[in-house]
C-alpha cells in the first residue's frame, strides 16, 4: 500500500476539472507520506492524454482504453476500478463529488469494503491514538466536511481498511501544475481482463447533454444574495451591479429556496464553490453551509443590516445597511468611475 490514487473523469478527450484539482492535492499527500502518485483514466481515443496528467505530479498512469469503455457506464467502469485497486493496493483513492464520482465511488469502496467519505472539504495527515485498544495509528487520512446541516465539522478516519477513499467536490481544492514536463509511466490495461460480458448488460443508447448558461465557477467578480434581499424584483439590483462589473450573480440556498434565482446560481455546501477575486456578500447572514463555497475568495465585501451577521467574520469589508439603498449606490459609483 505505496501510492495515492486518482480517478480522472473524462469527458471528449478532457481531463474535468474535478480530477485536476485532486491530482495537485494527491500529489501534496504523496509528498507527505513520501509514495507514488498514480492516476487511471478510462475511456476511447485517449493517446495524449498523459500530456494533462503528468504535469500534476502523477508518477503512473493506468489507462484503460476501449470504444466499449465511452461513455461512462457504471458497472464496466467499477470492474476496472476495483480490479487495479486490488492490483495496486493504494492506500489513499481520491474521486470527484460529481455525478460519476457519486455512482462510481460507493459501488468501489462497498467491493474493496472499504468505507467512503463524500463531499470533502479538506483532506490531510494525521495520526490516531485507539486508548481502547492501546493501538497508535500513523499516518491516516483526516477527511473533513460539514455535517448535520453545516452545524459541525466532522473528521472521519478509517484506521484498519484500505484505501482510504474519499469524493470531493470542484472547487473545493486548489489546482495547480506541479511542472509542464514532469514524466511519468504509462500503464496500458488489458482491458478484456478486467470486464466481462455481464458489465455491458446496460446499453447507452443516446444521450443528451447541455451546459449551463451560468458559470458562476469560472467568474472573477461574484455578486451573491441571500434572503436578506428581500424579493425576486431586489435581485435585478444585483444582476445590474454584476453586469457592471463584468460579474456573475450568485445566491444563497435560503434565496434559491425562496424563488429569488434558479438552482443553478446556489453557492455552498449543497451547490456550488468558488474561489473569485471578489466575492460581494448582499443579504447573506452566512451560515457555515454558505461558508463551505465562498470563504476561499480572495475578497469579500459583505453587506448586511445586522452587524453581527456570521458573514462579517470572514469579510475584508462591511457595509452595514440596507441592501436596497446601498446597491444602488454603488452602481451610481462604479458607473462613474469605470471606464
């Protein structure tokens, strides 16, 4: 048990986003625990794909490559997973919280009875004491996340089985390439001996796919709203400051819940994270599940008529007063001095 493991999802030749953000934190843990860090990648038509991988830090890739292998399908992938991982015996597998993840993931970790922690926020080395047991662990994989609602932070640890398997979702963690020509080895799966004949009893016949409108994820500038905003006609105050400054608009669950904006705009624990370089905070007390998905922009400027409002905690600026006056304000001046 020498290595942490990746999966990378792909998806038309391309490694997710998800993936690449767990490789550079795969490649932090392999460092610590001074092993190898390896990926797999399944799919077809995957020549060139070590050229986004190995940049990651990644010293093996296991490629499984095979028409009958794209698109995703549950049960092919899984007998491949849990085939290497057997092979392989990592001591750490890292997924992606995302829809492939959260099929793949348990189904993996039920085979290995390994145990799975989902929805990750932080992911480090630790060590355990059983006072029970007088048993000392080295070692381990603390895998934290919010729990009950967001009213704690639990730390969950899986002393005896391995791998230590955990999902965490995009954004979460921080990508970053390790060195553009960092090479590793490349180990091509015989795939006919890790599927058989019952994987492929579920046929894709069609599919459809459509991206959202709204990238919320990749903006520099977020305008976010909580209920605090008051109604769905308050928030067109918000999409103009956004289109302002060249920004997205955000909300939080309490305003999507209330009809304010749609799913798509959530930020926190049960929608998206992000990581802007301006973060502006109208109308959201800031409970921790809306912490979870914003707390890592590099500003963050909150406006709340309550001045002890959660948020104001972590925000670099506090505006106290009420949005509905305020925001038309600053549009007035950022109107003004934009050129």
């Amino acid at each position: 048990m020498n290595s942490v493991f990746v999966y990378c999802e792909i998806e038309d030749g391309h490694v997710a986003e998800v993936s690449m953000e767990l490789l550079t934190k795969g490649r932090t843990l392999a460092n610590e625990l001074k092993c190898k860090l390896e990926a797999v990648a399944i799919g077809h038509n995957l020549d060139g794909i070590e050229k986004d991988i190995f940049p990651f830090g990644v010293d093996v890739l296991h490629i499984a490559d095979d028409k009958k292998l794209y698109p995703f399908a549950t049960l092919p992938h899984t007998s491949v997973v849990v085939k290497l991982f057997k092979e392989e015996k990592p001591q750490i597998a890292l997924m992606g919280a995302s829809s492939i993840g959260r099929d793949l993931g348990p189904r993996v970790s039920s085979a290995l009875h390994s145990g799975l922690t989902a929805d990750c926020t932080s992911l480090i080395i630790g060590e355990h004491e059983d006072k029970k047991q007088k048993k000392k662990y080295e070692n381990l994989l603390y895998q934290i996340r919010p729990a009950f609602g967001g009213n704690i932070i639990a730390t969950i640890i899986n002393p005896d089985c391995r791998p230590q398997m955990a999902t965490v979702r995009e954004g979460v963690m921080k990508k970053e390439v390790l060195d553009p020509k960092y090479k590793g080895k490349i180990n091509k799966l015989d795939v006919s001996k890790y599927v058989n004949d019952e994987d492929f009893v579920v046929e894709i016949i069609e599919r459809h796919m459509e991206k959202s409108k709204v990238n919320i994820k990749g903006a520099g500038i977020i305008v976010a709203g909580g209920y605090g905003v008051g109604s769905k006609e308050n928030f067109n105050l918000l999409f103009e400051l956004a289109e302002v400054l060249g920004g997205e608009v955000g909300a939080s669950r309490a305003a999507v819940d209330s009809g304010y904006v749609g799913h798509d705009r959530q930020i926190g624990q049960t929608g998206t994270t992000v990581r802007p370089k301006l973060y502006i905070a109208c109308g959201i007390s800031g409970q921790i599940q809306h912490r979870a998905g914003m707390e890592e922009s590099a500003q963050i400027i909150a406006i709340n008529t309550d001045p002890e409002a959660p948020i104001n905690s972590i925000a670099d600026y506090v505006i106290t007063g009420d949005v509905a006056e305020i925001i038309p304000k600053m549009i007035k001046y950022y109107k003004a001095n934009t050129k």
